[in-house]
C-alpha cells in the first residue's frame, strides 16, 4: 500500500514538473519575441523633397510632366522651364534653387549637398552652412558653393552678357549682394573700356 502511493505520489510530482517546465519554456519564448528586434519592419526611410514655386503660377515641365507652384520635387528631377516663365525650388534644411525662363536642367540633391546639372539656362543655386552645392555645366561656367557658410553660386554659360558669378557667402562680393556686385563688376569693365575707348586721341596740348 505504502509502495502504491509513493509510486503515485512520484507521478504527481513528474507531472507537475513537467507542466512548471513547459510554462516557463513557453513565456520565455514569447518574451523573446516580443524584445527582439524586427529585421524588416516594412517602414522605408523618408525620401528628401523640395517644394516648387512657379512665375505666376505657370506650369512648367517636371519630368516631362506639367507643374506647378506647390508641386514635389524629387531628387534627380528634369526639370524645363520655357520662355518667359522662372521658378524656384525651396529645399528645407539645404538651401533653394532659381531657374531662369528657357532654362533645362537635373536637380540632384540629399542631406549637405545639392547638385545641378544644367543644359541650358541660368541658375542661381544658395546653399546654407553645412551644405555643398555645385553646378555642373558641359558649356562652362561650372563651380561650387562655400559650405563653409550660406553661400550662391549663379551660373549662366550660355548667354551673352549674363556673367557667371560666384558670390562670397549669401552676400556677395566683399558682402556687398549679388546685385551689388554683378553691378560693381559692370562698373569695373566700363571703367576699363573708356580708357581703351579715347586710346590713340591725344590732342594736342593748346598753345599758350
């Protein structure tokens, strides 16, 4: 009788055990899927975009599509702008793009840097501290902008009389403004061009 109810008495205690043992496997198992990481979780990172802003609220063309002011701009964008229209594309965070009328170029932009590549037109590309920018045209006129402060850079390589300028900080030359300084540097050549102009008229001294 004794040897009966130890026997059953053992059973109880395995079984017991076992149930103890198959609880804490299973809370475990359920703890660690809880902390562990996802490898995947589904969310991609959020892409960069600037916001345009058109003449007038004109269209122009994005990737050989209409648009207008308060349209996205991607990263790697075509954007065209036909005659007698400008825009200007607002980067947060990097600075912003102007895009003179009759103007074609591929925009390109991420965090600290922006590029343009101009076919053909006049840009205006300001860029803030921290923030390389660089214009990159086949006809010239190609440059950078100082990331070591807000800075522009204004390339027009294709027209005449559209000088390309590179401006020291957001300022311009000595600080003077990009219009001061277009202006000072017009000043400049006309100040050469007169001598130039009256060389060879050496009237005589007048006779006393």
């Amino acid at each position: 009788m004794e040897s009966k109810s130890k026997r059953i008495t053992a059973s109880i205690a395995l079984f017991l055990a076992f149930c103890v043992t198959q609880v804490y496997v299973g809370v475990t198992f359920a703890d660690s899927k809880a902390t562990a990481p996802r490898a995947n979780s589904g969310v991609a990172p959020q892409q960069a975009t600037g916001v345009l802003t058109t003449q007038g609220n004109k269209a122009i063309m994005v990737n050989g599509a209409s648009a207008i002011s308060g349209g996205t701009i991607v990263s790697g964008a075509s954007i065209e702008t036909p005659d007698g229209v400008s825009a200007t594309v607002n980067l947060p965070g990097l600075g912003s793009l102007q895009i003179e009328p009759g103007t074609k170029l591929v925009l390109e932009f991420q965090s600290g840097s922006v590029k343009v590549t101009l076919t053909q037109g006049c840009v205006t590309l300001h860029t803030k501290k921290g923030v390389t920018g660089e214009v990159d045209s086949q006809k010239g006129g190609s440059g950078k902008t100082d990331p070591a402060k807000d800075s522009v850079f204004k390339a027009c390589p294709d027209r005449p009389g559209k000088a390309v300028v590179a401006a020291a900080g957001a300022g311009g030359l000595f600080g003077l403004g990009t219009a001061a300084t277009v202006a000072l540097v017009a000043g400049s050549a006309a100040l050469v061009a007169v001598p130039l102009a009256t060389r060879g008229r050496n009237p005589s001294p007048a006779t006393p």
